[in-house]
C-alpha cells in the first residue's frame, strides 16, 4: 500500500502557509506545517503544526526531529516562511536588513541542511522554495526583500543540480500580490525626522498595500504548489500571480534595463 507523501511546509500559520497547507491536506498529503509560536492543534484538525523558528537552529533540528518520530519520513519540503520589509535603502537600519535576510534567505536553507539527510537516505524528496516576483527585480523601497528572495532563487539554481543525484527534486515557486497579512506584518523602516524620501515612499509604501488588498486567494498558490509536485522533472522557477506581474516578468527579459526602470519609475510613481 502506497504512503501518504509526508509534507513539511514552513510558515502555515496564516497567509499563503496557511491555504497551501490545507489544499495539500484536502488532497491526501500528511502535512505538518510550522508556526513560531507554540501549536495550538486541536482534535480532527488536518494540518498539524509544530514549533519551528526559520532563524534557529535548534528548532528546526527539534521540529525536523520530532517529525520524523512522527512519521519515519519526509517527503516533501515547502520553504514558505518569509517576512516583508520596506524602506529606502539609505535609511533602513543595518539590523533590520540582516533580520530580513535571516529570515527569508538563511532560513529556509537552514531547514534544507536539516531535512535534505534525510530526503538522501530515503533516495527521494522534493523541495519547493517559495520566492517572489519582487525577487526577480530590484522594486523601490522593497530593496532588501527583492534580494533576499532573489539569494533564494539564486541558491535554488545550484542547490537542485548539487542533489539531483541523489533523487531530490528542487524548485522556486514566486507568488505575486495575494490577499494575506503579509503587509499587517512588515518591518517598516521609520524614517528620519527630515528624509527625502518621506513624500516618495508614503506613496509608494500605499500603492504596495493596495496590491495586496487587491490580491486574489491566496489558495492559488496551493493550487499551483500541488500542480508542481506532480511534475516527474519541474522546472527551476514557476510563478503564480496575476496577468499583469507575470507580464512584468516577461517584459524584465526583453526590454532593456533602462525601459523597464521608466515602467517601474511610473508604476510607483516616482
């Protein structure tokens, strides 16, 4: 009899986490996600969630540990957990920065080092980084967000030709804007009491907010997580978002890169 794939997906306490988590679950996947804080899991619940914090390492090495006693297996790992941070660069505390990066970038390669030992005695695991569209482009006052998913989509590349051998399958997913608390949540910069850029980013920082009020369910992108993990050989990046951000992708590839900052420079009127 053939088992339930045992899936591991970071940050499914709300958002994006949250509905991939139940739509893999409405599925058949056994699927345990995560949340910082300690699990509130009731009776009957289809999601099981267990204490993991991306940015320690004796807790993702105690929730990897405790999931395996659970299970005897991982087969499935979907890096999720993120944070949003805005600002202009300038003014961005240093601390704030590298909060941001241990977070979305060091964390889910944190998770990777713990899980991918076992995905290799298995001889098998697939593992889904979760990006962003910003990731693909330097976005104003998004600055550290779009490199720290960018670094993750960059160390997705390496990372899946490094163990493929071993029969583990890795790729990025990059969402656009969906309907979350993804903005409730950011670090926003404060800025100085006589910042440039006060009138600048206020108008930028609401053009992003409205983007996510204005975002489709975010079930979308369970959808398409659940389409990839059917592929027998994926892709290295996949994206997930509405029309006009995937055409902003497209258009990134072909324009050259002075034409395109005019189209950024416009969109968020600078």
């Amino acid at each position: 009899m053939q088992h339930r794939p045992v899936v591991l997906i970071t940050g499914a306490s709300s958002g994006i986490g949250k509905s991939t988590a139940h739509y893999l679950a409405d599925r058949g996947y056994r699927v345990y996600g995560t949340t910082r804080k300690s699990p509130n899991n009731t009776g009957g619940e289809a999601v099981t969630l267990l204490q993991l914090d991306v940015r320690d390492e004796d807790s993702v090495r105690s929730a990897v540990r405790e999931l395996l006693g659970l299970e005897g297996r991982i087969d499935i790992l979907i890096n999720n957990a993120g944070v949003g941070i805005t600002g202009p660069l300038e003014e961005t505390p240093h601390q704030a920065c590298l909060d941001a990066l241990e977070t979305n970038f060091h964390g889910p390669l944190r998770v990777i080092r713990h899980v991918l030992p076992v995905m290799r005695q298995q001889q098998s695991g697939f593992i889904v980084n979760i990006t962003s569209i910003a990731g693909f482009m330097g976005l104003p006052y998004r600055g550290i967000y779009s490199a720290g998913k960018s670094a993750l989509g960059i160390a997705t590349e390496a990372y899946r030709m490094e163990v493929r051998g071993f029969g583990i399958k890795m790729c990025t997913l990059a969402p656009g804007d969906y309907a979350t608390n993804i903005a409730s949540g950011r670090f926003h910069s404060p800025l100085l009491e006589d910042s440039p850029y006060r009138q600048s980013y206020g108008n930028s920082l609401k053009l992003m907010d409205d983007h996510v009020d204005a975002g489709n369910d975010p079930e979308e992108v369970g959808r398409k997580v659940y389409r990839i993990l059917q592929k027998k050989h994926p892709r290295v990046h996949y994206t997930v978002g509405s029309p006009m951000q995937r055409l902003s992708l497209t258009l990134k590839r072909m324009l050259p890169d002075k034409i395109f900052e005019r189209l950024l420079l416009k969109h968020y009127k600078l």
